[in-house]
C-alpha cells in the first residue's frame, strides 16, 4: 500500500489537483498522502522490512536541512528557522519515503514511467495553453517583458516556467536513454513520440536555462555512449548553438553585454560578498534577496551565500554520493543501465542549468537524487556506496572548484 501511495504522492505533486480540480480543491492531499505513506512504512517496517535511515545520502540529506536551519539560528532569527521547516521538510520527508517505499527495481521503473508520463501530459497542456492563452488550471502564460514572446507555465511548484522547462529536460534524459538503449521497439517509438511533445513544450517556456540544460543534457548522453569523445562535445556544442541561432526568441538575446547578463554578474558578487560576511552558515537561507535585489541566477552561489562553506559542501556532496552510485550501479548492472544514463543525463542537465538558475532548492532536483539512492540501496552492496575519506577530498574539490568556477566567469565578463 505504500507504493501506491507514493504513487498518488507523485501525481498530486506533479498535476496538482488540490490547486484546480473542483472534486479536491483546497484539500491538502500533499500532506495527506505523506502522512499516509509514512504510517505504511512504518507498519511494513514493523514486519521486518529494512528501514533505510543511516545511508551517507540520507545523512548527507539530514545534514543539509540542519545547515538550512543553522543558517538562521545562527544571526538568532527564529522566525527565518520556521519557515524554513516549512518550505524545506517536504523535500527532505519526501526523498525518505522514496527510498524506504522504492525497494526493488520494478518499483524504481514504475515511479520513473509515471513521472516521465506526468511530464508528458504537462507538455500536452503547455502546447494548448500556447495556442490557446489558457491552461487548463485557468493560468495564462507569461509574456516576456524583453521580447514580447508569451512563456508558458503550470501551476505550483512549476509557476515558474524555468521550473517547468528542469522538468520537460529530466524527463528527455529517460527517454533518449531509452530510445538508444532499450531493446523494445514499440518503447523506442513511444519514447520519439513523447520526446517531441517534450521539446516542443519546451521549446513554448520561453527559458534560457531550460535549453541550455537540454543541450547539456544531450552531450553528456553522447559523452557517455560514444568512443569519439570528441566528436560527441561538438555535437553537444552544435546542438547549443542551434539553440542560440534558431532556439527562443531569448536565446537570441544571450549575451554578457546586455543588462540582464550584468545584473546576474552583479548578483554574483554580491553572493561572495554575502559568503564572506558570514562564511560557516551563511547569510541565511531564502535571504539573498535581503541583501541584494536581485536573485543570485546562480544555484552554486545561492547555496553558499545563504548557507556558507559548510552548507554548499554537504549540497555537493550529495549530489556527488547519489552521482557516484549511479555509475556504480551502471558498472554491476547493464541490463538498469538506461535507467541510470537517464538520471545521470537528467541529473547533469539540471546541475548545469543551475549555473544559470536560483534552483538549488526545488523538488525536481530531489526526487532525482532519491530515485538515485533508491537504486544505490537495492542493486549495491552497502561497503559499495559507503561514504570514505577520498569522497570527502572529492567533494571538498568540486566544492571549492565550483566556487572558483562562477569568480572566473564573474570576472572574465566584467
């Protein structure tokens, strides 16, 4: 029963029924259906099954909620601590009850179908709402100030149509995973299928860093399955320039001479800034804005200003632990291989959009690292996803390399 449950979970965060839908409008079904499920992982456990709690993702999950937290206990502002249990707890009771309810790998696949499926009748919904001016939750599209283009949207956590644009990428890295990796050929032409309406939808949110994530999203995918690494990076280059030339209208306006691109340069440094005020724990988190007037357009950044040097590692090495046993899990397991090309795709394409996007806290990244976990713990061996030292140094280096990646770039463009 857990799993079905789950199962709805997923379905209300997507489509959110509670928001539009007359039958449940107003009913908190989110809540519902995580109280529910948790009171059936609580009862299966009661029966013996393995409760996963101590993992190095959960911990590291845990962790990154306590450096969320600190970060307002810390300037002594209890109100900010509150709200963020509020705005952060779901991601974090969610991704636990991914992992302890995705215990085998047929629930694994059936999850990642029903959000691949999901995303697929939000980009039917987009296609409409372009040609129509109305989605079917009354919402209208957005009309870009900059270039008068109409921007696509759905309602809650995918408002925004940058967030809507992460969703339509992720599930693109599943399904050209699937396309080239799956032996059905019946899955291979419904997944060219649902990869059109995919790119159109996407192509309808007007976002900058949706395409560039979908670019990423695809070299990565030609890095991994191609021998010629270098004809794949130009390829993946190829693709991101046709996405310039003949992408959205405000791809065409991608430039670090025009205003928007100086006011996320600015933004940028401001964020170190914020990170050298307050360097262990930050300024706070969701108080960027507090110190500067524009949003940080930087995930790496984000994270750092507001949670500081502690904040962004644990960040980093959670997703480096979830990323690190994806591989692993391809290496001992071919026949789960497109699965995991697809979550590593999806994964890396979101992680590169977020050097252009304030996204670091969203629930798209989240459920992509637990569905990550959830495989970790059913295909390895414990001692085989164990967090040692050298992850430790790893981490630590990707974290300070990230950091002096954006001054770089900050810098180069000033």
């Amino acid at each position: 029963m857990s799993f079905i449950s789950l199962l709805l979970y997923v379905i209300a965060i997507y489509m959110r029924p509670q928001e539009w839908v007359l039958a449940v409008y107003g009913w908190p079904l989110i809540y519902i259906l995580t109280f529910t499920s948790a009171i059936f992982v609580f009862l299966e456990s009661m029966g013996g099954r393995k409760v996963y709690l101590k993992e190095p993702p959960n911990m590291l999950m845990l962790g990154f909620f306590g450096c969320i937290l600190m970060s307002h206990i810390s300037h002594a502002y209890l109100q900010g601590s509150i709200d963020s249990i509020r705005f952060f707890a779901p991601n974090v009771i969610m991704f636990f009850l991914f992992v302890n309810i995705l215990v085998t790998e047929r629930k694994i696949k059936i999850t990642i179908w029903l959000i691949i499926i999901l995303t697929v009748i939000l980009a039917v919904e987009g296609i409409q709402q372009h040609h129509s001016g109305l989605g079917w939750a009354g919402q209208m599209p957005i009309v870009d100030t900059e270039s008068g283009e109409t921007r696509i949207r759905w309602i809650g956590i995918f408002n925004d149509p940058n967030d809507l644009a992460l969703i339509f990428v992720v599930s693109a890295g599943f399904l050209v995973s699937f396309i080239f990796g799956l032996n059905n050929l019946l899955v291979k032409i419904l997944s060219c299928g649902m990869l059109f309406l995919i790119g159109q939808a996407l192509f309808y949110t007007n976002s900058r860093g949706g395409f560039l994530a979908m670019a990423a999203t695809i070299t990565f995918f030609l890095l991994m399955k191609m021998k010629n690494k270098v004809f794949a990076i130009i390829v993946g280059v190829s693709i991101a320039l046709s996405g310039i030339l003949l992408g959205p209208s405000r791809m065409s306006q991608v430039s670090a001479s025009e205003a928007s691109a100086y006011g996320r340069i600015e933004a940028w440094y401001q964020g170190f800034q914020m990170l050298k005020s307050a360097p262990i724990f930050g300024v706070g988190e969701g108080m960027f804005t507090e110190h500067h007037f524009r949003a940080a357009h930087n995930s790496y950044i984000s994270v750092a200003a507001e949670l500081g040097m502690l904040g962004i590692f644990i960040w980093v090495s959670l997703i480096y632990s979830c990323f690190k046993g994806l591989v692993l899990v391809s290496r001992k397991s071919s026949k789960d291989k497109p699965y995991m090309l697809g979550l590593e795709a999806g994964l890396f394409g979101f992680l590169s959009a977020s050097f252009f996007l304030s996204r670091s806290f969203i629930a798209v990244l989240y459920i992509l690292l637990a569905l990550s976990a959830s495989f970790m713990y059913t295909i390895l061996d414990k001692k085989e996803y164990e967090f040692t030292k050298k992850d430790v140094k790893i981490s630590a280096i990707l974290t300070i390399g990230i950091l002096l990646l954006v001054w770089v770039s900050m810098r180069f463009c000033i």
